[in-house]
C-alpha cells in the first residue's frame, strides 16, 4: 500500500467516525477528516482548538464586542469585569466631543 492508499484511508476513516458523531456539512467533514489523518489528532480536539481560534480572532478583530454591543449594549471587558464602562468610570465612556466618526474604528 502506497502513502496516497493509507492516507486515503485514514481519511475515509474519519469521515465515517465524524459523519456518525457530529451534525456538519460534507464540506466541514471532508477538511476536519483531512486534519484528523493529516495531525493524527483526535477530532474532538480540532473542533476544541477551532473553537478557540475563532473566539480569539473574533475577540481581537473587535466582531465580538461590536456584536455584543449591538445586541447587550456591552463589550467583552464589561462582561469579564461584571460592570459597565459607566460604572467603572461613574459616568459615560469618554467620547471625543468634537468627532465622533472615530468611534468604531479598528
């Protein structure tokens, strides 16, 4: 059996663990299968690492504050202090006065 062979089976085997397990499309199955045979890695680690890669993308790029603002009107900080900006400060969160365009810049 050539390299090409035992990969395509370890591949094959993991798609059928991973299509009996988990609820994804055949497109998140076929890659998490790739990376389960490729890393030698359980699956239940990659999706736990992946988890954790895309909540700290999302953190550092600000998509979750701007969501949880809009949604809670808090930011991640707020949520991990257990109080507002507004009550961190006893008042409201400095602003510019004179130009506000700035405020959602990244």
């Amino acid at each position: 059996m050539s390299g090409l062979d035992d990969l395509q089976a370890d591949v094959t085997e993991a798609y059928e663990d991973i299509d009996g397990e988990l609820d994804l499309d055949r497109e998140t199955t076929n890659e998490l299968a790739m990376l389960a045979a490729g890393l030698g890695t359980d699956t239940d680690q990659l999706v736990e690492r992946a988890v954790h890669l895309l909540f700290q993308t999302t953190v550092d790029s600000g998509k979750l504050d701007f969501h949880l603002r809009s949604a809670y009107d808090v930011t991640y900080d707020e949520y991990l202090s257990g109080m507002t900006y507004e009550e961190m400060t006893g008042g409201s969160f400095p602003q510019p006065e004179t130009n506000d365009d700035r405020r959602y810049q990244f």
